[in-house]
C-alpha cells in the first residue's frame, strides 16, 4: 500500500479535506473531486482520509475498474455493500430500485430513482453515523454508477454524509460540474524530501537531479523510477508510462507462480478474495500467495487490493494473452452461473479468441438483463462483444445493430456511429438497411447534425415498397426531427414529396396526408384534414408534432388534449423523453396563460429531471417566460445560451421570444428584425405566432408593406382555423393595420371568449394607446386601467410599464405594480412552495425534486424568510401559490 510519506508536501490538500469531512460532521454534507495525473498522490490522501476519519465517521470505498466499465451498477453496488442492512427499511420504490440495480431482483428500476434510493440508503446510514464515501478511479466508473453519484453528489447538502472522488486529469466529463481540487506535483524541496526518504536505492547526485527532473514532482515516480533502474537513460515516454514499466518490472523478478497469480487477480476486478481463491485452485495457485503478497504490489484481505491502480493493469498488460485468457477462463468457471451470470459471461467472452456462439447467446442474454434494470451501457458492451463473437454474417449485422442502439442510449453518440459505419450495408435487404439508416439518423439528431432528418426520410423511401406503414412513419418523424434540428420548411419539402409517391396510408387519409394537403392546399385546405387527422390517436407516436400543430391550429383544446396524454404516459411508463416533454408543455402552456407562478415550478420539476439525467433542463419554456416577464438582461443572456447550444426549433423560438420582448419594451425596430427572422424560417406554429409580434413591430417602424403581408398571413391562419382565439389575434392585427376601431373591439369580444390572459390584456393595451392617440383620454384610461391591471397582476412587468407610462399621458397615475411570490423565490423554490401550500409533505414534495426531504426542509427555512413567514399554514394565503 502507498506509504504515509508520500504525503510529503500535501499540507494545503490535507487542509480542503478536512475542511470537508468537519462540514459534514456538523450535517453540512459537501463532496470534492481529487483530480490529477497517475501517481501523483490522490489515492494515498484518500488514504489518509480514511484513517484520520475512521473514529469518527462509518467510512465506505468504491473504486473504478479500467476493465469493469461494461457492468452496469458495479461501482455502486460496491460502494453500498456495507450499508445494504439499512435497505429494508427504505419505502418500497426505492428498495425495489436498488435491489433491481443491483441484480437482487428481476425487474425495470425507475430509472429517476436510483440516485434518490441511493441518497435514502446512505442517508438512513448516516443518521446513525455520520458517512464518508471514498470513490477513487472514478474515471473508470461504470455510466450507471457515475450517474447515479453524480446525482448523489449534487444532492448532500443538507445531510451528514461527505463523498470524494478521486480521478485523472483527463476523461470522467461527467465530474466537471463538481468542485474540483487539482492535485499538482510537490515542490522541489517536497520531492527532495520525499526521494531522500525512500532508502532502498542509494543515488549518487547526478541520478538523482535527473530522477527529480523525470518525476516534476510526481510522489509515485519519485518512489518508483529508482526501483525502475537509476542509470537507465530518460525517454520521451509518460511518467505513468515508465511508473507502470516498473512495477512490470518488478512483476517479472517473481516466481512463476506468484506472477501468474497477480495476472489472476488484475482479471478480477471485484476484488472478491472468494471467487480470487477458487479460480486459483482451479490453476495450482494457491501456495503462490506469500512470494505475491511479499512483492509489496497486492494485499490479500477481505478485499484483493493493488498498491496502485497503475499495478493492477501493469499486471495485466503485461501478461501474454493466452495467460490473460486462462485467468478469464478460471474465473469464468469459479463464477456462479445463477447469482452472477453477467459477470461469469464477461469473463468467458474475454477468454474466447474466435466466433462462439454458445458465449455470444450468453452475452446477448446478459444484455437484456443489464437493459432491464437500466443498464444500457452494460448492454452495448455486452452486443458489442457478442457481434463480435459472431459468424453468421447476418445475426453479427443483427447484434451490432443492437449495440448500437444500445450505446446510443446510453450517450455514446460517437461510439454508435462507429458501429453503425463498420455495418456492410451492401447485400442487407431494405428493411435492415432501413434500420440502420434510422440509426443514424438517430445518432445525427442527438449530436445536433442537420441531416438527421434526411436520413430517417432515406430509411422511409427505403420502406416504401416493403413496408409501406413503416415508411409513412418515417415521413412524419422526419417532419418532427426537422422542428427541432433544422429549418423545417426545406425539409418539409423534400419529406412531402417523398410522401406523395407513398402508398397510400391503409386505413384511409393520415396525419401525413393532412401534411401534404397543408403544404399544396394551403391553411384552408391543410387545416380541416389536420383537424381530421388529429382526432384519432395516431399522433401519440409523434408528440412533439402534435404539440406543434395545435398551435399551428390555434387550438387550446387540442393542445390541453396532447399536453394531458403526455403527462399521464409520462407517469405510467416512466420515459425520461416523455416525461420531460410533458412538463416542457405544460410550462409553456401555463406562461402563455400567464401563469407564471406554476410555469416556474413546472419548470423545477423539469430541470430535477433533467439534473436526475445529467442533461440540462429544457429551454424553449424559459424563453417565452423571460420574454413575457420583460427582463431584458435576463432574456438576452437566455437567448445567447438558446442560439449557443440549439438549432432549429429552439433558435426559432428565440427570435419569437425576441419579438415579444421588444414589443413589451417599446423597441419596436428591434422586435421587427426578430419577429421578420422568426417568420422567415417558416416553422410550424412559431412562424404564425411570430406573425402577430411581427404586424404590431411593423406597425410602430412605419413598415407598412411588412405589416400589411404579415397580416394577409395571418388572416388566412386564423379564418381556417376559426377558433375565437385565432380570430381574435387577427382583429387585433387588422385593428393597427387598418386603425380601424370595431376590428380593436371584435379583438377584444373574441379574446375575452377564449383566449390566453395576457392577449386579452394586450387588446386592450393597444386599444387604449390608439384611444389617447386620437385625443379620447376618457374612454382611453379604461382599457389602459383594465391592461395595467391586468398585465401587473400577471408579473407581464414590461407590458405592464406600458401600460402605466400610456395611463400617465392621459392625466391618470397607474398604481404600483402588483409584488409576486415568484419575484422573491427560485424557480426550485416555487416548486417546493407550491406543493407545501397545497398540503403536500416534505418527504412528497422530495420525490417530486429528486431530493432529501432534510434538503426540502432547507429550502423551506429559505423560502420562509425570503417570504417573512414562519409556518407551512402562512403559505397557503400568499398569492401566487394555489
């Protein structure tokens, strides 16, 4: 094991950590992230930790495996092994998860909550005892295990539990977002010190200026180059490199047993003593231990421990491959085939060379049950490695195509593409070929490329003839992926004229059909057969799109519909996409209504999903909700993080939330550039709801040509539609065209019928500035009262100062603007607020948020002194909250 010494130097490091360990000693959980290159000290002052910690705290290890990344949940399950005695006291849905996770049990985790149980399991631990969890090589960490303590992680703050990580400088992205110590190499007079402690290798001085100019101040290197042979000459190669030659070094100087042994044991990486010792019997090994364990490079404990990561896979790297396959092969026999048949699977395929059906049948057997408990990653190891193992050309085609699916969801865009393009797709018949152009297509939409959509509409012209159905659903998804990877309308083009050679649909006109008429018959053609086309179910396989087309309808009905459907499969089925699409609609539902209130909290539950994920939270609702509230700097710095990390759809929207905003603020020329760019992309739905923002911009520029084809636009959207919300949209546009009083009244008597609040508000705002601008101040205050009041009550703050800046041009001062309770809270804030002033508790309202209920108790101290009160009850009379 690494010496104390090594922590020559490591004063300031010593200091953060125990910094970190007394915070959450005291119930202030935190974590860190040790980072720095091999050798360079990071396990030994997880080391220290441990001992200088131990009285005090229960301490748990997990480590990372270099060749256990494949096995889903791996760390995890090792890190929550000693704490496992506290699983049945969780609620079911998180026992269930974990012993799920863990292979305890059959079954589908909630994949939302592995990290919550996590935090339940760890947390029920740390009420006996404060808990330190040490995680080193988490670079190497398996994806489910980092994502879930990366969750975990974010989420202590409020509990007696401290986590550190440690890891190499490169790799392991995923920890970035947590603070982060760089541990550097030791000063001059530290490494002098250290290397004049270690007394097996006497150095004359020259040696060992140049051992200390190799080491730059590396702790291990300067332990180890020494061992490697002082007078050997420097070489370009990494010090991790010449580290790890010396312990393969001093791995060939033992026995033959005993070396063969270690390369036992680097194949192993659980570590498991048991299963080490029965593989060893398996290979007459057993008398090699004491020579083993006397070379300093492994202890034999209740765990198989190397002195150093950079050991175990010195061990075996350096083994020949044969050896390296008799170990897989031992282990894979003293491996019990019904409590640990993945890992018995593992290590068969690892000692395979040639095709082997028999291992490949086990592996793609392995895969389904590392998907079924949330392990996709697992799974696209497993395919991988059974495609591999494959002869039959077609199966091979068949398990890659599975892998690739697989390592695609389990994030690894790049690495799917890679399997996808080593796929001869020459002799594959349509249909599979088909499959695998939706792959990339797939792959090109997660990575943001432009021509995703072209080649799902490949795979759909590539299904026209076997599989007529199919291919029409590939046209429509197509349609959707163009919302929001590209420019819709030029895509849309090519999809519909692909679609109009199509089959036709079986059961008689489809959504696509409804498509193709809208693209050739215009809105009044097009929106009938829309209408149509929606009334049934089949938009369920398409969403997204069906959301787009009940604006491009005007129909808040419809919308409410699709919005419902969403939610409630969300909950049933537990999809993360569906889930967090559902919410996404639903908060921009609520800030069109200007409810901005619940679009905030709606939001927090989004993003705590999000966060769950490792994604960032949506941002199109956020867009519109800035806008409405008039917050320039606010927006803008929105908008430049929307148009830095999306295209299509959510750039579009940024451009109609633009429009918004200036129109709110008076910058008029300003809301005409954005409202004309929102209009010219010719999305669905964003380009008509651009159209009202662009005719009033238009307007107050002195664009009368603008504003006059702009209204001719949206006057034919809104007489197809026919909905009173579109009619009135468009006799308030007509009315600043046209100055035409009755139009500003029928805008109005529609707008009150059925419509969102803060356009009612707005009709009259522009009611009554025309009103003052032709002298009638009288009948002008009533419509601009009626708008201040209106948008104020609502937190429309710049369309609110409007108002108030036209009420003072009449003679008449506007009262203060309405405080709301969201103007003092975070949006996670309003969330909790929100539910706890519905009657929901603190353990509920955690599980909505992916948090501790001690966490949600520290939000609502927060909440309540922001808000100046001091019980729950208070809550329910604020406004803002019901």
């Amino acid at each position: 094991m690494p010496s104390s010494r090594s922590l020559v130097g490591r004063r300031d490091e010593i200091g953060r950590l125990d910094a970190l360990i007394s915070a959450a000693g005291r119930g202030d959980g935190g974590m860190l992230v040790l980072r720095g290159e091999p050798g360079i000290g990071k396990s030994t002052l997880l080391d220290h930790l441990e001992g200088t910690a131990a009285e005090r705290f229960q301490v748990i290890r997990a480590s990372g495996s270099e060749f256990e990344g494949e096995l889903a949940f791996a760390a995890l399950h090792q890190l929550c092994l000693p704490v496992l005695p506290h699983l049945d006291g969780l609620s079911a849905p998180y026992r269930d998860s974990l012993r799920v996770a863990f292979g305890l049990a059959d079954g589908a985790p909630d994949p939302f909550r592995i990290g919550l149980a996590t935090l339940a399991l760890l947390a029920a631990a740390a009420a006996e005892r404060p808990l330190l969890c040490l995680v080193d090589d988490a670079h190497w960490l398996d994806t489910a295990s980092a994502r879930a303590l990366t969750f975990l992680a974010r989420r202590i703050t409020a509990e007696p539990i401290a986590i550190v990580f440690a890891a190499r400088d490169e790799g392991a992205r995923w920890l970035d977002e947590l603070p982060t110590l760089t541990v550097g190499g030791l000063g001059d007079a530290d490494a002098r010190a250290l290397l004049a402690e270690e007394k097996a290798v006497t150095l004359d001085e020259r040696v060992r200026d140049r051992v200390l100019a190799e080491a730059r101040g590396n702790p291990l290197a300067l332990i180890e180059l020494p061992k490697a042979g002082g007078y050997a000459p420097p070489t370009p190669s990494p010090v991790a490199s010449r580290i790890e030659r010396s312990f393969q070094q001093r791995l060939a100087a033992l026995p033959e047993p005993a070396r063969a042994l270690l390369i036992l044991a680097s194949a192993d990486p659980t570590g498991d003593p048991s299963l080490l010792w029965t593989a060893a019997r398996e290979l007459g090994l057993e008398a090699a231990s004491a020579a083993a364990e006397a070379s300093g490079l492994v202890t034999f404990g209740t765990r198989v421990r190397f002195c150093h990561p950079l050991a175990r896979s010195a061990g075996y790297r350096a083994a020949e491959p044969e050896r390296r396959r008799a170990a897989h092969r031992a282990l894979a026999e003293a491996t019990d085939p019904a409590t640990a048949p993945d890992r018995r699977a593992w290590h068969r395929a690892q000692a395979t060379t040639g095709p082997d059906e028999r291992v490949a049948a086990e592996l793609e057997s392995s895969a389904s049950r590392a998907q079924a408990r949330g392990g996709v990653a697992a799974a696209a190891a497993f395919l991988e490695r059974a495609a591999a193992l494959t002869l039959d050309p077609g199966k091979q085609t068949e398990r890659t195509i599975a892998a690739a699916r697989a390592t695609l969801d389990a994030g690894a865009a790049d690495a799917a593409a890679d399997l996808l393009a080593s796929i001869n797709t020459e002799p594959l018949d349509d249909g599979v070929h088909a499959s695998v152009d939706l792959l990339r297509g797939q792959v090109a939409f997660v990575t943001g490329a432009d021509q995703a959509p072209d080649l799902i509409l490949r795979a759909g012209q590539r299904l026209a003839t076997v599989d007529p159905e199919r291919a029409r659903e590939c046209f429509v998804a197509a349609l959707e992926m163009a919302l929001v990877v590209a420019r819709a309308a030029g895509v849309q083009e090519r999809v519909l004229d692909a679609a109009r050679s199509a089959p036709p649909a079986s059961g008689g006109p489809d959504l696509l059909d409804a498509l193709v008429l809208l693209n050739t018959g215009g809105p009044r053609e097009g929106y009938p057969a829309l209408r149509r086309a929606l009334t049934g179910d089949g938009w369920q396989r398409v969403p997204a799109l069906a959301t787009v087309l009940a604006g491009e309808l005007w129909d808040l009905g419809l919308h409410a519909k699709v919005v419902d459907w969403l939610a409630r499969t969300g909950r049933e089925t537990g999809s993360p996409i569906t889930v967090r699409l559902g919410l996404s609609q639903v908060a921009m539902a609520a800030v069109l209504a200007g409810d901005l209130g619940r679009a905030m909290a709606v939001m927090a539950e989004e993003a705590a999903i999000a966060d769950a994920l490792g994604d960032p939270p949506q941002l199109y609702p956020r867009l519109h909700l800035v806008a409405m509230r008039g917050r320039r700097q606010e927006a803008l710095d929105l908008f430049a993080e929307a148009t830095g990390r999306g295209s299509g759809q959510l750039v579009e929207g940024v451009h109609t939330a633009a429009a918004v905003l200036y129109n709110g603020l008076a910058d008029y020329p300003a809301a005409f550039e954005a409202a004309s760019r929102a209009v010219a992309g010719g999305n669905l739905f964003s380009a008509g709801a651009a159209l009202t923002e662009l005719v009033e911009a238009a307007v107050r520029c002195g664009e009368h040509s603008a504003a006059r084809s702009a209204l001719a636009s949206l006057q034919e959207r809104a007489e197809a539609a026919g909905t009173t919300y579109a009619l009135g949209m468009a006799a308030g546009a007509h009315a600043l065209v046209g100055d035409a009083e009755d139009q500003y009244r029928a805008a109005i008597e529609h707008l009150t019928d059925d419509a969102p609040a803060p356009e009612l508000a707005r009709a009259h705002l522009r009611y009554g500035e025309w009103l003052r601008r032709e002298g009638r101040r009288r009948d002008a205050r009533e419509h601009l009262r009626a708008a201040h009041e209106q948008l104020s009550g609502m937190g429309l703050e710049a369309f609110a100062d409007r108002a108030a800046r036209e009420l003072r041009a009449t003679g008449e001062v506007a009262r203060s603007r309405a405080e709301h309770t969201y103007d003092r809270l975070t949006m996670q804030e309003m969330h909790i607020a929100r539910q706890v002033a519905a009657g929901a508790t603190s353990k509920e309202v955690a599980a909505r948020l992916y948090l501790s209920p001690r966490t949600i108790d520290a939000h609502l101290r927060n909440i309540f002194r922001k808000l100046g009160i001091t019980s729950r009850r208070q809550l329910r009379d604020l406004p803002d909250l019901d």
